[in-house]
C-alpha cells in the first residue's frame, strides 16, 4: 500500500478543515464517533502507529468526529 505524499496529506486535511470550519465545526454524536472509529480501526488502510487513513492521509480520530467528514472508501 502506498501512503499518500506530504502534499496530498496537506492538501487533505487543508480541504477537511476546510469544510468543517466554514458547516460551523459540527461534531457527530460520541455513538456515531465510536461507530466511525471501530470501521477505521478494522480498515486494511488505517495505520495503527499514526491513527491515519493510508488513503487520505488525515488523523482518523479528528476526522471521524467531524459531521461533515466521510471515509474516502465510503464506509462511513
């Protein structure tokens, strides 16, 4: 599996951010959370040492709280 870059990470993240700051930095519930996290920690993409999608780069228990997030394979 390839990691994404540097630049793709920060282009990530920058957009996430983004995104969830101009929807007014709205969080789902701590139920949905736990749910989004459990999908992440069993996802073949997820890398444990870094708690960060190998696909998009972002910090999953950041990015999973976030309403206006979604998993970059769709599984939640």
């Amino acid at each position: 599996m390839t990691k994404p870059s540097f630049v793709e990470k920060a282009k990530s993240i920058i957009k996430e951010t983004a995104k969830h700051m101009s929807s007014g930095a709205r969080n789902v519930s701590e139920e949905e959370f736990i749910k989004r996290a459990e999908i992440c920690d069993s996802c073949v993409h997820f890398i444990h040492k870094t708690t960060t999608c190998g696909i998009c780069g972002c910090w999953m228990h950041v990015k999973a709280k976030w309403k206006t997030s979604q998993c970059p394979k769709e599984k939640w």
